[in-house]
C-alpha cells in the first residue's frame, strides 16, 4: 500500500461525509478526469461505487481492456462494461458531417448510459469529472467551446431525468492538481499522464463516413503514431499526437502491383490550453519510423503525411 498526500486524504473525507452510506454512479471513459474521479470515490466508499464503461466501437486499440484492467483489477470496483458498438455503427451509418456525426454519437451515449443506470437499483448520485475550468468557462459562456467539447462528456440532464443528484469532487482543481491527485490516489502515471482523448472517439478522426473497416485500419495505424512517440521519449512533450485515416485514395507501388490506398495523417500538437495549439517539430527520423511502419503494417495505406498546420486557423481535429 502507498501513503496517501493530505490532498487525497482531504478530498476522500469530504466525499465520505457528503455521500454517507449511499450509492454513487461514475462514468468511465479511459481518460484522466474520470479516473480519478472514480479512483477518489472508491478509495471514500469502495462497494457504494458502481463505475459506467461505454464502448461504443470507437475507442483506441486495446482500451476497454486496458480500463477494465486499470479499475476493475487495481480498484476491484463494480464496474459494469456496455459493448454498445452495434448501436453506435447503427446510428452512425450513411453519416459523414462532422457535426451530425457528433451529434449522434451524443445521443447514442446518453441512451446507453441510461439504459445502463436504470438497471443499478438503489444508486443516488452521479459523479462527473468537472474541473475547475469546466465551471468557468461553461459559466461564462454557455454555447462556448468549452461548452460544445464537453456536450459530451457531462451526460447534461441526466443526473435530474433520473432522479440522481450531481457530485462533482473536482470542481475546485485545476487539471495539474487533479494529476497530482490521481498520483496520489495510485493511478499508474501513464494513466494520469494520458493525452486527452475526444469524447465521439475515433469517430471524427475517422474522415467521412464511419465503418468498422476504416476503424480497423485507422486503430492499428494510431497505435503505432503513439507507440513509436513514446519510444522516442516524447509522449509527454506532445499535447495530443495521434493518427487520421483520410477519404481519399492515392496510387502507389508494392513490388509489381500498383496500388490504389487511403492516406494516413500523422497529427501531432503542443498547446496549454486547446484554444490554440502548434504542430509539433518532430524528428524526421521519429516521423521515418512511423510512415514506414504504418505503410508495411497496415494494410490499406500506401501513404502517411504529417499535418503541419497551427491552430488557429486549423483545430486539433480534423473533424
Ligand atoms: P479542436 O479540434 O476543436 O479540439 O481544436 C480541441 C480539443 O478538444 C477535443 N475535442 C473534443 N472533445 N468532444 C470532446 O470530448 C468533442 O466533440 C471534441 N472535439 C474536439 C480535442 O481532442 C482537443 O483536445
């Protein structure tokens, strides 16, 4: 067992006493907030917590199994995993605007989340990873960006359509203390570390029209973007850096044949604050590596290009 910081052991006694002997429902998505929200809670009211997993078939290689293994076997919580790909395919079908696509992705969520919570008879509260600046900026302005990004990661009106009152025990921290407090509670760093991760997922880096193949194709290539970054020692030196699977096709050569493939973007950002970012200046050899590996692994592509483009006028997205 670690020692706790007072920060940890500060923020677990308030939990304690404002949650009392009831039950509190947590939506996981992998990502940093929520973890340590749901790692907070468990440490305050271990079997009063009931954790919320959705996997809507647009999540990275390997990331339900990895989340499931962070709390499921580090927390031993209770946690319920959703495998919602078939409605998220279902509803995303025939659709390739940016927006629409997002905005289906929201609803498909909220009905699986709620399908989910229903069945968790005598829960009372929901708890959502709101930070500091979340309650600043949404305050400030409502239709804001910050207030579109995070449309989907706080489930809006659910907590009172269901009857479950709202705890938000990161309300007060900036994201470097809620790291810290991740730290503290006992996440593994490469966790508390992760890049931030959209929440209509692989989705709007998966240009156009979504289907499971291009999925496929777009998770292998992304996982090697990431893998080769981390082996470089630059994980933590890049903001987001990530691969987007491109709708056009370009003809190249493979031994004899001609081939007619889609093209990989490499994307890759520094930024403090998400309103503007700059590409990274990333080593041409790092960037040799991963077109190589992308175009001999997966099958598919015959050609990897690099997004040079700041924001703004560019988004860290492409969608
Ligand atoms: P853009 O592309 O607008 O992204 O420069 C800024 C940051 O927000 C993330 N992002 C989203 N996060 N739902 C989210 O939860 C969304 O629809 C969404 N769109 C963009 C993006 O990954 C970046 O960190």
């Amino acid at each position: 067992t670690w020692q706790l910081g007072d920060f940890a052991q500060a923020a677990i006694d308030h939990v304690r006493q404002l949650v009392g002997d009831r039950r509190v429902i947590c939506g996981l998505s992998g990502g940093v907030d929520s973890s340590v929200v749901a790692a907070l809670l468990y440490k305050a009211i271990g079997p009063q917590l009931s954790c919320i997993l959705i996997d809507n078939g647009l999540l990275r290689k390997d990331e339900q199994a990895m989340v499931i293994r962070e709390f499921g076997d580090h927390f031993k919580t209770d946690l319920h995993v959703v495998d919602a790909e078939e409605q998220f395919m279902a509803t995303l079908e025939g659709i390739s605007e940016p927006q629409e696509k997002r905005r289906r992705i929201g609803y498909a969520f909220i009905d699986c989340f709620k399908a989910e919570a229903t069945k968790i008879k005598d829960a009372h509260f929901l708890a959502q990873g709101t930070l500091y600046p979340d309650v600043i900026e949404s305050g400030a302005d409502p239709d804001g960006p910050a207030a579109t990004i995070k449309l989907h990661h706080n489930v809006g009106g659910l907590p009172d359509e269901l009857g479950f009152e709202l705890i938000e025990p990161l309300r007060d921290l900036f994201k470097d203390e809620v790291r810290q407090l991740g730290l503290e509670l006992g996440l593994p760093e490469s966790l508390v570390w992760r890049h931030p991760f959209p929440g209509p997922g692989l989705a709007v880096r998966c240009l156009g029209e979504v289907t499971r193949e291009k999925l496929q194709v777009l998770r292998e290539a992304d996982s090697i973007v990431v893998e080769e970054i981390i082996n470089a020692g630059l994980y933590r030196e890049t903001s987001q850096s990530f691969a987007v699977l491109l709708p056009v096709q370009s003809v190249g050569v493979m031994g004899d044949a001609r081939t007619y493939d889609n093209a990989i973007a490499i994307r890759s950002v520094k930024t403090d604050d998400f309103m503007t970012a700059d590409w990274s200046r990333l080593p041409y050899d790092l960037l040799a590596r991963m077109s190589t590996r992308i175009i001999n692994e997966v099958a598919g592509i015959n050609r990897v290009c690099y997004d040079i483009s700041s924001k703004p006028p560019a988004t860290i997205e492409w969608e």
